[in-house]
C-alpha cells in the first residue's frame, strides 16, 4: 500500500507539515487530497459553512467517494491551489500573465480583476516585476510566482511539495514566510523532508512512515473562527 488506513481532519487555517523519508506515502496523500491521484477505499469529505438565500448558515458537505474525472477537475479548480517544487510557471509568459492564466482557467475576467492581481504579486514582494518573463527571475521569485498563481484561485486550500526543495537558504525562508502568512487565513499542507522548516512556522506535524501516520500533533494552535469546519480524510487507503 501507497497510504494504509489514513485518518485525518484538518481546520480551516493553518500551516500542516507532512514529512517523512522517500517512500513513506506523504506525496501521495498530498495528491489524494489534492484530487490528482484517486484513493481505492475510505472517504474525502469537505464540509464548508455556507449562508443560504434565507440567511441562514448550514453545513455545505461534500463526499467524494462517487466523483467523477469532470467532478475531481471541478474540485481542484475550486478547493486546491498548487504549488509544485519544480514551479510550473510557464517561461514564455510574464510575471502577470502567469498569475492572470488561474483566473481564465476559472472563466473569469482578467480585466474585470487586474487590480486584484496586481495586489496579489504585490503580496508576494514581486510588484514592479509584473512585465518580466519567468527567464529573467531567480528560483525564489520563481517560486513566489508559483504562490501569487495559487492564491489568484482564491481557493480554500493550498497544497505544496516540497516547495523550497530547489531554492537557497535565504529564498526558502522567504518562500516560507510568505506561506505563513497566506496560513492566517487559508489551510496550508506542506509536503517536506526539511524538518528543520517545522518548529518556525507550522501549526501542526503529521510523521509518516510505509504509508501510514506515525505521529500527529499541534505545535500551534491557529486561531480558526469556526472549528467545525473541516476537511476529512476518513481510512483513506491507496494500494501500489
């Protein structure tokens, strides 16, 4: 088995670190919740709260056990912001092409939410560097890049594998810092093997090993205005 058995509940902010050794399951169950790759048995379950036309708030939940390929695009669109260790950003494109190019994914207006994306490579410490193409950038601008393009999704959750992997010391920290903060109001899952990262910045560890939890515990309690919102991970098992 890839994950045996994983049971997980994660709340609606917050800086989760999944690390272990090559091989012991974390990309994979960081695929599965980002809906790339399947899971053989258990349940994924994303429960939101939503405000009805009546104005009342109730329950929105979501079992993706009977999803289909169109249903898992859709989920991906909407719940989960990539960010990869090899970037992804397209080198033919600008800073701001690739941040605006979530947004036409999404059908939505590049014009109507230039503002928008202009503050979103500002928060990244990028503005001014909006025209450049990817081939003029560092790794760490690179990466930022990478980040600005996952919060234009705007996007409950954001999902990251090894996301300082090809980045110096000093980008790293930064990369970091930025994720940090993006963690005050978003849930962050961070795939790593640099556990030194950890005791800084995350609110939670989970230990891998042979696909299975070793250890799961809160370094920081994040301040979550709703705790009974959350994404569920119930026995989810991926055979090899």
């Amino acid at each position: 088995h890839a994950l045996k058995d994983i049971t997980l509940t994660f709340p609606d902010q917050g800086m989760v670190y999944i690390v272990g050794k090559s091989g012991s399951g974390k990309s994979t169950l960081l695929n599965v919740i980002g809906g790339i790759d399947k899971y053989d048995s258990g349940q994924l379950i994303i429960e939101n709260n939503v405000i009805t036309d009546e104005g009342y708030l109730e329950k929105d939940i979501i079992d993706t056990a009977k999803f289909s390929r169109s249903d898992f695009n859709s989920y991906r669109n909407s719940y989960i912001g990539f960010i990869f260790q090899e970037f992804n950003v397209i080198k033919g494109l600008t800073v701001y092409q690739n941040v605006a190019l979530s947004l036409e994914l999404q059908k939505k207006s590049v014009k109507e939410n230039h503002q928008n994306i202009l503050d979103i490579i500002e928060k990244v410490g990028l503005l001014g560097k909006e025209n450049r193409r990817i081939n003029e950038l560092s790794g760490g601008e690179r990466q930022r890049v990478a980040i600005a393009r996952a919060l234009a999704k705007e996007t409950p959750i954001i999902v990251a594998d090894e996301p300082t992997g090809n980045l110096d010391s000093e980008s790293a920290d930064e990369v970091m810092r930025i994720l940090s903060e993006i963690a005050k109001d978003k849930l962050v899952i961070i795939v790593t093997h640099n556990i030194e990262q950890v005791e800084q910045y995350a609110t939670r560890l989970i230990k891998m090993h042979d696909g299975k939890i070793l250890e799961d515990k809160k370094l920081v309690e994040p301040k979550v205005e709703d705790e009974d919102v959350s994404r569920e991970f119930k026995d989810i098992t991926v055979e090899n």
